[in-house]
C-alpha cells in the first residue's frame, strides 16, 4: 500500500451520522474488521475485551433510551458493536482468569508465570496506581479503545464508514446489558459502541491542527 493509499483512507474516515441503511458490509469484509480488534496489541497482551455485534432490531431498539448519542445510527448502521472490557475481578493481577489466560492463551511456562504476575502486580499497584475497581476498569479500557482505532483504520481502507459512539448513560446502557444481553456487569462494563456501514451523506471537510502545533522535536 502506498502512502498516498494510506493518507486517503484517513481523509476518508470520518464519523459518519448517519447510515445508508440499504447497504450491507459483507460478511467477508466485516470478518476482517473483526480480525483487526481481535489481532490487536494491549498492555501486558491480556486482551481485556469483549464484542458484541448487534443486529437484531429488537435488541437495537432497547439500546435507544439510554444511548442518546446513538438512536440514528442504530436505525440505519450496517453493524452495530458493543466494546467490552473486563473488570476487576477478570483483569486484577491475582485474578484467576489472568492466570488461566497466561497457561492457556499465551502458554507460558509456570517458572514463566509467577515473576510476570509479579510484575503485573508492582505494574498495577506502584507503577500505575490501579488501586481502585474504576482505575482499573479506565485502564482496561484504554486498551480497548486501541482496538477502536484499528477497526476504522481497516473499515476506511475498504471503503467502509465508521462512528464511535460514547453518547449514552453507563449505569443504564450496562442495566440494559444485564437484562437483556445476558452479560454478567460485574465482569463486563461497555466502553464505547461503534457503528458501521456506508455514507448517506458527504461529510465536511475535515479540519485538524497542523502538525506544528501538535509536535515537538527535540
């Protein structure tokens, strides 16, 4: 891909307000936006995520009065996905679920094991102080949001719009995820929602700060 290719794909990514709602990502082309989230890097490799791709109407619909940044774009995206992260009780440095994903995801060696969950111990409570359930759920999060980044990075190379949404109340939206989605909330918290599909409408022209004024060379 030539740098031009590339500068075009962010040119062409914008957040889309709304959706053609005649037009469908192929199910070739979504996989592979999937396949970008879940190749994507995060800190320690825990990949402390989880998506949720909605296209059943009635399930949209129910999203609705707590989103209110999202009502358009669950009427006429082509996909629509919730982003996940795990909480304190799945990503706390004693958590068995950590040590179950070192054994069996990563398959380290248990003389591996016990010096990098010391590690992600000093990591958690001296070097980034997460020493709170919301500390940690925000730093959980960050990774997640990297993620955002490669699935509109990948959906604007193929063509495809994008809008990530954090328009909603999350104590409601995670009461909706527990009623309705069957998503256990004390594991799971959303981090944002992102809607994609193809342009209705051209958007405006993209304004940005110049690379002088968000740079310093030293």
């Amino acid at each position: 891909m030539t740098h031009s290719e590339i500068l075009s794909a962010f040119n062409f990514r914008h957040a889309c307000k709304i959706f053609d709602s005649t037009r469908k990502i192929s199910e070739t082309d979504f996989n592979l936006i999937l396949e970008s989230a879940r190749l994507s890097p995060s800190s320690f490799g825990f990949e402390p995520w989880h998506f949720v791709i909605v296209q059943d109407p009635n399930l949209r619909n129910l999203l609705k009065p707590s989103a209110w940044g999202a009502p358009v774009k669950l009427d006429t995206a082509s996909h629509f996905v919730l982003v996940l992260t795990m909480k304190s009780p799945l990503i706390k440095w004693n958590a068995d679920n950590v040590l179950d994903f070192m054994r069996n995801v990563q398959h380290l060696s248990e003389d591996l094991i016990t010096p990098r969950i010391k590690l992600f111990q000093q990591f958690q409570n001296i070097d980034f102080d997460l020493t709170d359930d919301r500390k940690l759920f925000d730093w959980a999060s960050k990774q997640s949001y990297i993620v955002m980044g490669n699935m509109m990075t990948v959906a604007a190379m193929l063509g495809i719009d994008s809008c990530p949404i954090e328009g909603y109340n999350q104590v409601e939206t995670d009461k909706v995820l527990q009623e309705h989605f069957d998503i256990d909330t004390t594991q799971y918290g959303i981090s944002y929602m992102l809607a994609l599909g193809y342009r209705l409408n051209e958007p405006k022209v993209k304004t940005r700060k110049s690379m002088a004024q968000i740079t310093t060379w030293k």
